[in-house]
C-alpha cells in the first residue's frame, strides 16, 4: 500500500489487540510517538557496562532514567555471551562495541538444533523510549545468535540511530539468526541509519506480535557473501513473514519504509530477488511485488506497509558502515549525531 498510514484504521487495530497485549491500550489513547533524538531524561543514573560479565543480565528502576555507557574502561569495547537490559524508563546509550564471546555450539551432524544460542543484545520493558545511538554489535560469525532483541509485554519505544551489525551466522536447518528481531511487542520502532550484516535473515520485523509502528529510512541489509551456496545459508534478508494469511502473524502492525535497501542474494536456489531475499515472497499468498514501472522495488499490499524496499545496495554504499563508530583495532571513536 503506498498510501500514507491513516490514523483511524490504525487506532482500530491497535484497540482490537488492547485485551490480548497491554501496551495497545497505550497506543489506541494516542500514545505519543518519540522523536528521532535522544529523549529528556530526569536525574538519570548512570550506567557503566564494563567487562565484568556479572552485568550480562541487569535490571532497571522503573521510575528512573538511565545513561548507559559500553566500555568507558576499555575504548568502548565490551565482549560477553549476552547484554540485556530490562526495565527503566527512558535509557539512552550513545557509542559503543559490543562483541559476543566465542561460546557458541554448532548444529550437530544432522542438522537438528542445539540449544538456543540467544541473542548478543536484548532491550525492554521500559516505560518510555529506549534510544541506542553510534553502536556495532558485532556476532563474530558465532553460529545462531540473533544480534538484537526489541519488545516486551508491557511494550516500549526503541530508537535506533547509526547501527551497524556484523557477524550475524544462521542456516534454513537448525538454528536461524536474525541481525535484528522484534520478539515481543512494540509500541514504536524508529531505525535511521542501520547497516545489518547477516548470512540468514537480516531484519525481522514480522507481526508476530503487536506493532504500533516499525518505521524504518536509511537502513540497509547485506549478506556477508551474497553467492554463498552451502549450509543453507543466505536467507530472507528482509522478513515481514513467510505468507501474508498466516494465522500466527495476524496481530496489528504498521510499517513505514523510506530509503531501505535490502541486498540479492545471486545465484542460489535460483530464486529471483523478490521470491529469495524479500519476505513474504512474491510467490507466497499475500506476498510481496514489484512496483510497476519500477524494476527494483518490492512493495507489500496486503500488510500495513507506507513506502517500498528497494533492491541492491544504496549507491554510496552501507548506511551506517562500521568504520563510522569503531578504528581498525576496534574502539570506539564515535561521536554523537
């Protein structure tokens, strides 16, 4: 649909999923969306990830606001199985490298999946807007681990300002990855400025769960090696669903799109790039298309979807490349937008 989000459908919908989910109560009042720019915090606290792993799982105060902070004892550069942080209510991290630690266990012989190996970066069930600005999350190609986590029961906004994910490792059999995933619901969802990295899925942004609104410009997905072809390999690089009448993805989501780029991948299954790299598929019920008398954009007509995604890479170059926020040896020389 290439028509703008009309504000009375999109209050209807979120009214429909207010008794399943609690933060679409929020969103059928009107609740405000957040701006582009860090939010105002209030006598916040001050939030130091350094490099012990004690802090891998940290609680917030949910009637406090945080200033978070990556590696203020090591140029920025914090390594860990998994970061998450939970709670608070508004949190705003401006620069940092976070790396997962190589602990991760591959499929065994017959495909079959291992334990769940996560995620290297989790964020939610704060009351207002998590912003995360200047940050790499970078996977080290450890096998099935998603790169971020957005959403909780209650909800939350999330900004995303300069992000780049690398490293992201996942195959069709046994344990995907995703370079970013929405896993529960959002209120809002703003991405300016992200470059993913991944050789399964790139973003997934599916409505699995409720979605008040994804609106995503200046982002891109790329795959590691486009044309690698074993291991099944090199997914959906742009995931909002396998089918547009799957049961499982009927919840409420709206979804804006503005100078997004997701990348083919060649000569693999010999599926064209609106059938392999764009999800749902053209070929899928309800799938994606090619918008007429544009050969290189995909539009999505049976779900909420403003704008189009268009196929390639931005013609100069990644969005947000790593280089804009880490040196060479790794640390982190970013300053804020």
């Amino acid at each position: 649909m290439r028509g703008g989000i009309r504000r009375r459908e999109f209050i209807q919908a979120a009214g429909a999923a207010a008794a399943c989910w609690p933060f679409a109560a929020r969103i059928a009042r009107g609740a405000a969306m957040p701006e582009w720019t860090a939010p105002a915090l209030t006598n916040p606290q001050l939030l130091e990830i350094k490099s012990d792993h004690s802090q891998s799982f940290i609680e917030l105060d949910p009637n406090a606001d945080y200033t978070v902070r990556i590696g203020p004892d090591s140029g920025g550069v914090v390594v860990r199985r998994a970061l998450r942080l939970h709670g608070g209510r508004n949190i705003a991290l401006i620069g940092g490298h976070l790396r997962r630690a190589p602990d991760t266990p591959t499929n065994t012989p017959d495909g079959a999946k291992t334990r769940y190996p996560g995620e290297l970066f989790s964020i939610g069930g704060h009351t207002g807007t998590a912003y995360i600005e200047g940050l790499v999350i970078d996977n080290g190609d450890n096998y099935g681990v998603d790169g971020i986590h957005v959403g909780s029961d209650t909800g939350g906004s999330y900004v995303f300002r300069n992000v780049h994910v690398r490293g992201v490792t996942g195959t069709t059999v046994g344990n995907h990855a995703d370079g970013l995933q929405v896993i529960r619901p959002v209120d809002y969802l703003l991405i300016d400025h992200m470059t993913v990295y991944s050789s399964y899925q790139g973003i997934n942004i599916q409505p699995e769960f409720p979605i008040g609104l994804a609106w995503l410009r200046h982002t891109n997905t790329r795959y590691p090696n486009p044309d690698f072809r074993s291991g099944g390999a090199n997914g959906y690089s742009f995931w909002l669903g396998d089918r547009a009448d799957n049961p499982k993805l009927a919840h409420p989501a709206k979804y804006r799109f503005e100078d997004v780029y997701v990348e083919e991948r060649t000569h693999f299954w010999d599926l064209s790039w609106e059938d392999g790299s764009v999800g749902p598929p053209a070929k899928a019920p309800g799938g994606c298309r090619r918008v007429a008398g544009h050969s290189d954009w995909a539009e999505f007509p049976h779900l909420g979807v403003e704008g189009h995604v268009n196929k390639g890479i931005p013609p100069q170059g990644d969005f947000c490349p790593a280089s804009t926020i880490v040196d060479g040896s790794g640390a982190v020389i970013y300053r804020a937008a």
